[in-house]
C-alpha cells in the first residue's frame, strides 16, 4: 500500500510518502515572504513522486489534515485531495490537525489553538469540543492534569507546550494515523470535507 499525507493547514507544509512498513519521503516547506506554503504543494507532491519512481497512478490512498488551522491551507488541502483522489480513483482520509498534535503529548492530551476572538479550538478526552471561550479552557486545565500542546500565542496565556518551537515530524505522525484508519473507515473522496469549526473571517454572498 502506497500512501501520500500532506498537511497544509498549520505552520509549516508537510508531505509524507510512505508504505506500510517505511517512510519513503517526508518533506517540510516554509513559508517564504511573499508566498504561503501552500503554494509549493503540487510542486512538492509531483517531485516526492518523481524522485521515489513512483506515479500518482501507484498510490492506493492520500491522507490530509482538514483543519482547523489557516483558511487557506485547510481549502487548498481538501481541495488538491478530493480532485486527485477523484481522478485516481482511491481513497481519501481527514484528520483534524487536533488529532495529530494530540500525539505529542503523551498521556492524557489537551490540546488549545488560537481561533481568535477571545477562543481556542479545543480537543480533550479524545475528541474535540469546539470553539472554546479561552476562560472556560483555564478551567478545564485548572481541573485536569493534562498535557498540554498548544500554539506560541496561547502558550503564553495557558501555558504548555507549543508545536511552533520544534521541528516534529508532524506529516509522518499525520501518515501515521492514516495508516490506521483506513483499516477502519471506507475513504470516499467525497466524504473528505474541511473541518471549519468556526466561519472564515469573511463570507460573501
């Protein structure tokens, strides 16, 4: 089983190919000053491809983060996704980027990222729970010994660790997820929707 995971939606792009037994390619891309990493995804994904001989034709799955996260990347992930899986015709798993940072906590994670407004996007007790005012998220972490993973912004208010002040391998953990749902779920292509917690910042008609 070949597997391509990407993830556009947080700080950094990630693209993973991996088998099930091994890691083949994991590649990590920056933002630059005048573009979003997101930018770089299809250039990314064609040369992990190429340089492993392998064509998009060989891939049997593709698995994403569909937020929440940058507005931006969490459309240009799901979108990119949907189309290639359509086309290639095979499966396509989400993750919420909640799920994967969760993984770097250990036992008994919380994890808090900015939403704004005053609020954090929420997981604890294995599963999310919104858009959290940021007074009520002190309270759960004031009753609960958890380990938190949150972003620079929150880290100064909540605490914890913050995912933005280390390199991890944040894509082959993603890959490393996939691998286990898709022995457990059917991965239409068109079930693969954005996780939008909250409306973008702007709607138009």
């Amino acid at each position: 089983m070949k597997i391509l995971a990407f993830d556009t939606c947080l700080n950094k792009m990630f693209v993973v190919l991996r088998t099930e037994k091994e890691i083949l390619s994991s590649e990590v891309i920056e933002n630059t000053e005048s573009k979003y990493h997101s930018a770089f995804l299809i250039s990314t994904i064609s040369n992990v491809l190429k340089k492993n001989n392998i064509t998009p034709q060989e891939l049997d799955v593709i698995g994403i983060n569909i937020g929440p996260g940058s507005f931006t990347g969490i459309r240009a992930c799901t979108t990119v996704a949907r189309v290639m899986a359509q086309q290639l015709k095979i499966k396509a798993i989400g993750v919420s980027s909640l799920e994967i940072l969760s993984k770097l906590a250990g036992e008994k994670p919380l994890v808090a990222l900015d939403a704004k407004k005053n609020k954090a996007y929420l997981w604890y007790d294995n599963e999310i729970k919104g858009a959290v005012e940021l007074e009520d998220v002190q309270k759960i972490i004031q009753n609960g010994n958890y380990n938190i993973i949150t972003d620079n912004k929150l880290q100064k208010i909540i605490g914890g660790k913050s995912y933005e002040k280390e390199n991890y391998p944040l894509g082959e953990i993603l890959s490393d997820i996939i691998l286990d749902k898709i022995k457990k779920e059917h991965g239409n292509w068109a079930d693969l929707l954005p996780l939008y917690i909250q409306p973008p910042p702007i709607n138009q008609k």
